[in-house]
C-alpha cells in the first residue's frame, strides 16, 4: 500500500519531527494540536494545520481524517486522549494508524484497540519513522551521513527466488547488498550466486538517492 497523504495529531517534538521530515519527503502532511502556539510554528512547513481537539468524533470528520492514508497519533503525555485519537481514527476508516506510547502499557492498550504500529520515541526518531511508513518494506533505516544510509528491506515477493546477480542492485541503482539476514542466520558480504527469499531481510549501503531508487524499482 502506498501512503502519499499523513494526519498527525499531537505537534510537540515528536510529531513535528516526523512531520517536517515526511514534507521533506515529499508527502502532503496535516498537523492537528489543541495548542495554538504549535499549530503556528508548523504553519509554514506542513501542507495543512488545524488547531483542533482530536478525541472529538465530529472535529476529525470534520477535518477529513478519513481520506488520509495514515493517521499518526503523537499525543504526548495524556494517555487519554491518545487512546481516544487512535480509536476514533480506526473507526472512521483510515487505512493505517500508528500511534506514540509513552510506556509498555500505554504501548499494551493501543495494541488492543487494533493499531497498527506502536512508535515509542526514546528509541524511534521522527526521521527513521517517516522512512519506515513512507516504505512498507523498510524495517530500519540509519542515516551515517547527509548523503549515505544503511537500510534494512524486507525481500518482496518479486525478488524471491532470484540470486544477487539477477538482482543486481550495484550495477543498476549504485547500491550494495551487504548482508542478507536469513531465518537460519546472517550471511555477511553475501556473493552473487547468494539466494533471496520472502522470509529475507536485505542490509543495504549507499547514497539516499540510490536506495531510493532501489525500493522503487521493486515496488516498495
């Protein structure tokens, strides 16, 4: 499933990191937070914001939450609301909803209520989250430098079956498949008669604009 269009609601650090990154991506974003002074300071970098209460039904139909792709709840500390958002986004159809958890629990509960990925921000930046839903197939995403990452990518099912030479992502994208993560282990510097399957994770280097092309190329 492609995601182009992103509802965040909640604006602090969280949110607003993921949403300035996924502008910088190239996706359309509406920023939704009860507190005016965020709203304005996202005002000039998001596509859309709306000074609004999110765990009121009629506000988010009223907003179109519905017609976007993903909902992200990035409520800070009042578990409450966040719950409330998340449930209210579900109900109205949003295709994939993520929501910030503040501890395991809070984690516990949202899993419960059929989100469909639980972010706990001490250990997932905004950057490497707007990566991840940007690409179904990413798992993990690490920036060494402005112009180089490591990615790991699920093997689609377009490359099952097909060796490292077929795929050949050096030759056409620029880009190295450095370790092949297997059920049965990790193959390091894989070679070129090295087999991918579905069950799969690839670790691969090289500029941003590489990889990029890469996950496009097999339709991720």
């Amino acid at each position: 499933m492609k995601l182009n269009q992103f509802v965040i609601i909640g604006l602090g650090r969280f949110g607003s990191s993921l949403g300035r990154e996924l502008i910088e991506l190239g996706y359309e974003v509406l920023g939704v937070d009860r507190d005016e002074e965020l709203v304005q300071e996202m005002s000039n970098v998001l596509t859309h914001v709306v000074v609004a209460d999110a765990t009121e039904e009629e506000t988010l139909r009223s907003i179109g939450a519905r017609n976007f792709d993903c909902g992200v709840v990035a409520i800070g500390d009042d578990i409450q609301a966040s719950i409330l958002a998340t449930i209210l986004l579900k109900d109205l159809g949003v295709k994939k909803v993520v929501a910030k958890a503040v501890s395991d629990l809070h984690g516990r509960v949202l899993e419960r209520v059929g989100v469909d990925r639980v972010i706990y921000p001490e250990r997932d930046m905004g950057i490497r989250v707007a990566h991840q839903l940007v690409s179904p197939n990413l798992l993990d995403y690490i920036e060494l430098s402005k112009k180089y990452t490591i990615a790991e990518l699920a093997v689609p099912q377009c490359l099952s079956g097909k060796s490292l030479n077929e795929v050949n992502p050096r030759g056409r994208y620029g880009c190295s498949i450095v370790a092949i993560n297997k059920p049965k282990g990790i193959i390091i510097a894989p070679v070129a008669k090295d087999v991918l399957s579905t069950d799969d994770v690839m670790v691969v280097i090289g500029t941003n604009s590489q990889i990029e092309l890469f996950q496009e190329s097999i339709g991720q």
